[in-house]
C-alpha cells in the first residue's frame, strides 16, 4: 500500500491487524509517497481435532475391553497380581485407560507428546487418570506402577535404538519392584517381503465407512529403519476426508529387543505373538511381537 493520503490509513490498519512492515520502497509512487508491503504469519486451517480423528479411525477395530483384560492377565501372570496403578505410555486419547477405570477403582497415569491428543483423553476421562505431556522417553513417573504398556506399536515411532533403551529406562524407574511393562511391538518378520509388510482393513459403523491401509516401504530399509506410510479415508454423509502420516519406525528383532531389555535392568518375562497370555511368539499364528518385561524385585 501507499504511505500517505487515504492509503497511509490504510497501513495503520494493517499494522492494528497484527501485520509487520516487511519491505519499504522509497519516493515508489511519487516523491514522499513510498510503496509498503506488510506480511502475517498464518496458521493453516484445520478442524481441531484432526490428529484424534485420524487416530479413532485408525484403531476403530480395537477392542479396548479385552486388551484390558489380557493386560490385567499379564500383571496376574508375570507380575503382581490386579494392578492398581496403571501408567499407559503414547496413551493417545485414552480408550485403554477409560476401560482400566471400569472395572475397578485403579490410579490411572496416561503419558503422550500430543496436546490435542491429551486435550480429548480429558474428556473422556474427566479427572479420573494423571496425564501428562511428555514424549515416552522423557519422563519417569511417581509413584511406581505395578503396570505399564505401550500399545499399538507406538514404541517404534522414537525411531532410533538410543531412544527406545532411553525409553525402557525410564519405564523401569517408573514401575515398583515386580511391575511389569508390556510393548506391543510389531512382529520383525514385517520387515521382510515374506512378512505383513502391508495390511488393508475396512470398518462400517455407524454410517462411517472407513479404508484404512498401512505400508513399510521396504525398498528404503536401512537395517531395522523402514519408513511406513499410514492412509486413512473415511465417508459420512458424502463427505470424504483423507488422512495420510508418513513415519520413520525402528523395528528390533527379538535379540535387540532383549540386549536392550537387559541393558535397562529388565528382565524378559515373556514373549507373546499376539494379545493372549496364551500364544507364544514362536507359535506359527504369531503375528506380533508382545513383550512382557519386568522389574527385578
């Protein structure tokens, strides 16, 4: 805009907006009359909740309630029985924690590096559970836990070795003597073509129809580093909505896994290859890789 006459109101008005002077060109429109260009920073639109939809659609399928119990299994089993503390690392928006506060009255801890995904497990939890903002690895919790999980392969997204021994070693100081953590990891077969290296799976519900796929591009591994490609594209009402989250994994073979586990002071109480206490990770239908570690007592 102009710097004098009508136009200089015009620039007060931009700056009143919350715009700054980026660039002045000098005598531009006539002697004394120089040529202003402001500029604002903007933030890119989007619904507020974007990142906790594309999370509920991906993980419509779960069934919260018996994770739960064979959670609970795995504390009866391996650990100290019923837990009453519960820390959920990468807890997202808090379907599994909802579902460890029905059944009985436990303290509840939930710990993910998302506001908004924190933001919605308020909502659903009121003030039933601690959360915390924090990344899975950055945090010890207090007091212990006589469980802890880390669901959904979230453990992969710290992405680098260093990051996961980090993280096991502030899940140890978070739990008491005998507390188990489970990780639902993903199975390391995945990273080879004879593996699940690409999965597709459709949910109708509730006049939501939703196609979901996952990919593990291998032909970029580097070692136990895959980038993986979640799409997401749901229909309500004729409104489609695409969600597409490009991430680096690092996937350890079980012989990392327990060089790390022993590294942080814990010991492998099982290896699981699905959520059943009762199927083991050399069973031929394993189809995930589920570590039951423990604290020494």
């Amino acid at each position: 805009t102009s710097s004098r006459d009508a136009y200089g109101a015009a620039a007060a008005f931009y700056l009143a907006a919350g715009y700054e002077e980026a660039a002045r060109l000098r005598d531009f429109y006539s002697e004394g009359d120089d040529l202003i260009t402001f500029t604002r920073r903007f933030t890119p639109e989007r619904a507020p909740d974007d990142q906790v939809e594309a999370y509920r659609l991906a993980f419509e399928y779960r069934d919260f309630a018996a994770e739960r119990d064979f959670l609970v299994a795995c504390s009866a089993r391996f650990g100290l029985g019923d837990p009453g503390r519960v820390v959920e690392w990468a807890c997202g928006p808090a379907q599994h924690l909802e579902h460890f506060g029905r059944d009985r009255a436990r303290s509840l801890v939930g710990v993910d590096p998302s506001e908004q995904m924190l933001q919605a497990a308020r909502r659903r939890l009121d003030a039933r559970a601690e959360l915390i903002l924090a990344d899975i690895d950055e945090r010890v919790v207090r007091p212990g836990a006589d469980l802890g999980f880390v669901p959904l392969s979230s453990v992969h997204l710290l992405a680098r070795a260093e990051r996961i021994a980090a993280f096991l070693e502030t899940a140890r100081r978070s739990l008491v003597p005998g507390g188990v953590l489970v990780i639902e990891a993903t199975h390391p077969r995945d990273l080879t073509p004879e593996g699940t290296w690409a999965t597709d799976w459709r949910i109708h519900e509730r006049g939501v129809e939703i196609e979901a796929r996952t990919r593990f591009d291998l032909a970029r591994r580097v070692g136990p580093t895959v980038p993986v490609t979640l799409s997401i594209r749901s229909r309500r009402d004729g409104v489609v909505r695409d969600h597409v989250r490009e991430m680096t994994w690092y996937v350890p073979d079980l012989a990392e896994w327990e060089a790390l586990a022993r590294t942080a002071g814990l010991e492998v109480a099982a290896t699981l290859g699905d959520l059943d206490v009762g199927t083991p990770f050399t069973h031929p239908s394993a189809w995930r890789l589920v570590l039951v570690l423990r604290v020494p007592r």
